[in-house]
C-alpha cells in the first residue's frame, strides 16, 4: 500500500513547545514511519514559517508550504492533515480540511469547548472520512496489560477501582511562562483538560465508560507562578480559574468481565507527588483478585514511562500471593531511535495506517470524551 500523505499544522521551527517535533516526527521520519506516511506539506502562521521548519527539520525541499489552512485544505496531495498545534486554535485549522473531505489526526483536546468539537465531530461523521484523535494513551502497553487481565477473566468481575494520581505539570506552583494558558479555563489546554482528561480516559478504555459521573473540584492554588525556563526565575505571578484537585465517582456498566454496580474513583492533583511514593497508583478490584499498577514516570503512562518504573501486580487472593507482570513498550521503538515521548503517539500512527483493521480513537471518541468532561465542569466556578 503506497504512503499516506500527510499535511502537517504546528510543525514550528521556533513554537514555545515543540510536541509535533519531539512526539510526532521521531517516527514520521523513521523507516518505519516512512514506509506509511510521508510529508508532503507544512502549513505554519506564514508561507516563511512553514519554509523555515522544512529547512530546519531538513525535510524534502518538495514540501509545499503553507500560511492558511485553506490553502492547506485545497491540496489535493494531502490526504491526512495532523494538527499540533495549541487547543484554541485546533477548531479554526483543522475545520477547512474536514470540509474538503480529508482525513484529520487532531492533538487533544480536539478543541478549546464543546460547541467546536461537536461540531468538527459532526463534519467527520457526515463527510465520512477517517479521523483520529491524540488520546493516544489508551494505546501504551501498560494500558493494554490491564485491559488484558481485566478480559482475561482468571480474576473474576471487576467490582471496583480507585486512583490517585499527581501530576499535569511538573511543579504544584509554577509552570513555564509559555504554558501561561494552563491558567486560563477558556483556552481550553489545561490540568484538567490534558493531565486529568488522559487518565480519565485510559482508565475507561481498559475497563469501560463511565455512567452516573459524580465529581468534586476544588482550586487549591489560585494563584501560580510564571517560570522563565532559560534563567529559571519568577517573571510573573498569575491568577488561576482552572480546578488543580478533581475528584471523580462513576458506574462501570455490567457485562461479562463487571460486576453489577461496580464503582470507579479517580483522584487527580496537580503538582508533584508525595515524596517517594508513586505518582499514580491504580487498583482494580476483581472477585478473585487486584491489579495494582504504579508509576514513578508520571499519570501519564502514554507518554516517558519506562516499563522499570511502571509495575503491573496481581494479588491473588486464593494463595494470597502477589506477583508482578511482564509488559514493555515494542522492541521497534528502540530500533528506530524513537523516544518514549512519541511512543504512543507511534502506536497511534502504526494503528491507522492499517486502514479499517486499526483500532484507534477518533473524532467520535474525543466528542464522547469532552461531553463528559463537560458534565463534570459543568456548575463548577473557581
């Protein structure tokens, strides 16, 4: 099957965060990746822009450039456009190729509110196109390990499972002056829209949606510093309309691996940790036994979480003995040089060049997702 010809928004020479280089391209650019897609244009804030990050990332001078996502739309080259760029503007950049009958890979969250990404999720329906969405975490092994033992049955019914979890930036008090937008509800990239949505949804993918959503939020530190990363220094100190605590109750609905009435709690706090203990411990309570997962990587298991430092146990209740499982991330991703950083987002890319056989979340998943996201928002003021 030939190459699926990719269009790329937000591939900057010079952007504050650089994503689409370090997640997307590692494995665009490998042979791997290569033998599916190849890049056949760049659409920037300008023509200059987007010539620019060619020359940077040394792409095929033969990249046609682009400053307006229309442009980009009315190439009858590009097949799949790739938006990476920040939330608020996903909607604007991504809605002209929807229209012109491509298909999108759009980062999450698909956009900054619910009207737009019901809408971009419509336009994907009714133009009947293939669409994916950057909820690439349900796609890491270790997700995948859990989803397995949980349908395996040797465990029995799942009858609960509980979360905590720290992170979504890497300081409780500070964030780098690029990410000033974490603050700011409206934009729509956030804790709770990206640490907090991530997790909330690998969670689900392994062990089903969520029904009867209860929640608590709670903004602990309303205001948070701005970090200058090159001199490490307080530039500026902001106020924060964006909850930094959530906590979320739901029903699993009952098949043949839940239980009736099986309940979920995810506990979600901004910042690090408590030291020495795990940023994210996972249980699932089954009739027969728990998987407990913990990792000292980060929540985010779809992203830097080496298999050393995400452990994946089983407690046996019958022997009452605990043994830990084996998983790791494919031995390819090592072969090609791609880092751990775009290792999902690679699983992601390998799953929908398979055509209808991949299985992979799109623009029906992520509106599934931020309807709910919006329920749990909903009522809530800072």
């Amino acid at each position: 099957m030939a190459p699926i010809n990719i269009g790329i928004i937000g591939l900057s020479s010079s952007a504050v965060t650089s994503w689409a280089s370090h997640a997307h391209l590692p494995y665009l650019l490998s042979s791997r990746g290569r033998a599916n897609y190849r890049i056949v244009a760049l659409c920037n804030s300008s023509v200059a822009a987007a010539r620019a990050a060619i020359d940077h990332y040394g792409l095929d001078q033969g990249t046609a450039a682009y400053g307006d996502p229309e442009d980009l739309a009315a190439d009858s080259n590009v097949e799949l456009v790739v938006c990476c760029t920040r939330v608020d503007t996903h909607y604007s950049l991504t809605r002209p190729s929807l229209a012109a009958g491509k298909s999108v890979f759009v980062e999450w969250p698909l956009t900054h509110d619910i009207g737009s990404s019901r809408d971009l999720a419509n336009l994907a329906r009714e133009k009947g196109v293939r669409t994916a969405i950057g909820l690439q975490s349900r796609l890491a092994p270790s997700v995948a390990k859990v989803r397995e033992i949980v349908h395996g049955g040797k465990l029995g019914k799942v009858l609960s499972s509980e979360v905590l979890a720290a992170g979504g930036t890497i300081d409780r008090e500070t964030v780098a002056e690029g990410l000033r937008y974490f603050t700011d509800r409206k934009v729509g990239g956030n804790v709770f829209m990206i640490g907090f949505a991530h997790l909330f949804d690998f969670v689900q993918s392994a062990l089903g949606e969520l029904t009867d959503v209860q929640s608590q939020l709670q903004l602990q530190r309303p205001t948070v510093k701005l970090r200058n990363p090159s001199t490490n220094t307080i530039v500026e100190t902001v106020t924060s309309d964006v909850p930094d605590l959530i906590i979320a109750t739901g029903r699993l609905q009952s098949s043949d691996v839940v239980a009736h009435e099986a309940t979920v709690l995810v506990r979600f706090r901004r910042g690090q940790q408590f030291k020495g203990e795990p940023a994210l411990t996972w249980h699932v309570n089954c009739e027969r036994g728990e998987i407990r997962v913990t990792s000292y990587a980060g929540s985010s298991l779809g992203a830097s979480a080496h298999a050393e430092a995400v452990k994946i146990e089983i407690h046996d209740f019958a022997t009452d003995e605990a043994e830990e499982m084996d998983w790791d991330w494919p031995a390819w991703l090592e072969e090609e040089r791609i880092p751990l950083t775009g290792a999902s987002i690679a699983a992601l890319y390998e799953e929908f060049a398979k055509g209808d056989k991949g299985s992979y979340p799109t623009l029906a998943d992520a509106l599934n997702r931020h309807e709910q996201l919006d329920r749990i928002l909903s009522g809530w003021k800072a």
